[in-house]
C-alpha cells in the first residue's frame, strides 16, 4: 500500500508535463475554485521539474532521434473496460516487445535521466491496485500511452481527466482527429514516435506494444504512420462496459480534475463517446491491410488466455510466442485467483444501454 490514496491525491498528472504543454493545455480554461489549490501545486511541481526536461532532450537527440524503428507496433485496441489491459499484460511478457510504463505515463521526460530516483519515490507514495478494480498497480508495469503523451503535448483525448467540461471537443478533435489542424497532426506523429523510441528503449524491446483506447479512433492515422503494424480489437458485452466505463471514469476522475462534472454529464458523455468511438473504427478499419487486424471478443480470450494467445500470433504473424510461451503461461495462471468485479444490470442500465449502444449489441450478439 503506498503512503497515498489515489482519491486523495493533493497534485495531479500534470505534475510530469513539460512546462510549455501544461501551459498550453490550461491556458484560457477555467478552474473551479474547490480545485484551485490543487491547480497551484501541480502548476508549481510542474514548473519545477520540468526544469529537468531538457536533461532527458539532449540524451534522446543524441542516441535516439535518428535511429529508425526497427519493427511497426501492435495495437491493442477497444473501448475503456474492454478488457486491453489483460491482453496487453499478457503479451508484455513477451520480451521482444516494448512498452510504456505506469512511472513513464506520469514522468514521460524523466526516463532517460533521473529515473531512478523519481521512480524509487513514486513507487513508494503510489497506491499498490486501481482505485476501480483489483489490477495491480507498479510504477514498472505496462500502461497506456495517452496519459504520457497527455504530458508531451497538448494535443491528447486525456486532456478531459482535468478539464472535463470540454470531454467532447478533445474527443472530436484529439481522439477522432475530427478538424485536427495539420500542424496539430504533426506535432502528434512526432511526440508519438518519440515516445515508442524512448519506451522500447526503457524497456529493452524491439517492438512496441500499444495499448491505448483512444487510438481506437486514429486507425487511419495510425496505419499511414505505420504501415505494416498489426491490430487486435477487442469486444466486450456493452452491458458490462457501460457499468464498467462508468464506475471507471466517475471513481478515476475525481482526484485528476480541475473543475466539476456531474456524474450524470458524465454518464451522457460515456453514452455518446462510445457510439463515435464504435462508428468511427467501423469506417476506418478497412485501411488496415489484410492480415493485419484481427477482432476478439475479450469473454473468448478471457476464457482461455493461452490458446487466444497463440491464435492472435498466428493470425497476426507475430513471432516469438514460443519463446515467449512459458513466461505467458506464468503470469495467465498466477491470475486464476484474480476476482473481477461483479456488475448487476439494473433495468435503467438495460434502457440505456439498448437505447444508445443497440448497435453494437446486434453487430457482436451480445444478450444479457
């Protein structure tokens, strides 16, 4: 157990930012006043340790910046509580791959330099599970990458944890990449990559493995920088993501933002985000080249880990699963005990969810 509670933070995630993305992304955004004391502490931690960035800057120039990627990502794709952080901590334990840590998520510009110290320190303030489920938390476990490039740039779907009312126009803008400018788009493809560069050499891989939600909406994107790289699409009952994504997000954001949300804008937002995310995979996938996209429903891999395991390798022409094989075996069965939340459908979330998601309901057949 770290010495914090995660819904009792005094700072927030902007703490990792650089100095001039947390200047950009707060500029001309209001902050409530029951969270201007935490604003003022994370701006003057921010300010302070982003004093430090340009350490790491000069180190990633000189042996990093011009070095190519020796191999295209897998993306691990889906909406939140669509079960991508099993898979991706399952295909982790594969060593050839690379990825982003929870430490690099908050502290992205103090990987290369100062690392030791940092991570020592976080890892003993953090708590030790997420505050919505039972996965653990390590500052050197995988993580998704939006929260590292939220710190990077100005330019990420996460911006709404802090600055909630504006939820759909990061979502428009940053995660559909809906009337993004192209200068924006820019900046994006190359924080992006400088980020992989940065995780696989943090974590020893030679390919990087993604597994961030909001790039469930930048397929096109994606596949234009990176041509060859593989996707797996996971599928869960809405149902349970509908519970799942509001318990999630309700629980997550209170210690993160920086002015209120109700929990019913909340739960709209959730309905209406998750139909665009849906609709616009649909559009895109198409650009992925054959063999290269395979979609899983998440209670299949669940079922049997090892087996889905090895198909989407197969399917994918991943290699390394049988070298990779025995450590997988190690982490899917030390899981067997794992107690997952338990969710009951009341009959409003039946409602809701067949008033706003029918359409993935009848697309993957899923039933109550």
């Amino acid at each position: 157990m770290g010495l914090l509670e995660f819904n009792k933070l005094p700072i927030n995630t902007l703490v990792g930012a650089d100095w001039k993305t947390f200047k950009a992304i707060t500029k001309g955004r209001e902050i409530d006043s029951a969270y201007k004391g935490k604003y003022r502490l994370t701006k003057a931690v921010c300010r302070l340790l982003s004093t430090l960035a340009p350490l790491q800057e000069k180190r990633y120039q000189k042996l990093l910046a011009d070095k190519p990627l020796e191999h295209d990502p897998v993306f691990i794709l889906g909406h939140w509580r669509s079960g991508t952080t099993f898979v991706h901590n399952v295909f982790s334990c594969d060593h050839h791959f690379g990825y982003n840590t929870t430490y690099q998520t908050v502290f992205p510009h103090l990987i290369m330099w100062g690392q030791p110290f940092f991570k020592k320190n976080m890892s003993w303030l953090m708590p030790d599970k997420r505050p919505t489920d039972n996965m653990e938390l390590a500052v050197d476990l995988p993580q998704e990458e939006e929260f590292a490039l939220a710190n990077m740039m100005p330019y990420t779907y996460y911006n709404f944890w802090f600055l909630p009312k504006y939820q759909h126009e990061y979502a428009d803008k940053y995660m559909l990449f809906d009337n993004i400018s192209q200068d924006e788009l820019k900046l994006f493809e190359e924080t992006f990559v400088k980020l992989i560069k940065i995780s696989l050499w943090n974590t020893h891989g030679t390919q990087f493995l993604s597994k961030n939600p909001p790039h469930t909406g930048r397929v096109k994107e994606l596949v234009k920088m990176f041509p060859n790289a593989k996707f797996i699409y996971l599928m869960r009952n809405p149902y349970t993501v509908f519970e799942s994504t509001r318990s999630f997000f309700t629980n997550t954001i209170q210690p993160l933002k920086l002015q209120d949300i109700s929990n019913e804008e909340l739960e709209q937002n959730i309905l209406s985000i998750y139909a665009k995310l849906y609709h616009k995979y649909e559009a895109d996938k198409s650009c992925i080249p054959a063999g290269n996209l395979i979609e899983v429903k998440f209670e299949d891999f669940e079922a049997d880990a090892m087996m889905m395991t090895e198909h989407i390798y197969d399917a994918l022409s991943i290699p390394g699963f049988a070298e990779a094989r025995a450590d997988i075996e190690k982490y899917v069965g030390g899981k067997k005990g794992y107690k997952k939340n338990k969710y009951k459908y009341n009959d409003r979330t039946m409602q809701l969810v067949q008033d706003h998601w029918g359409f993935a309901l009848e697309q993957w057949k899923y039933e109550l």
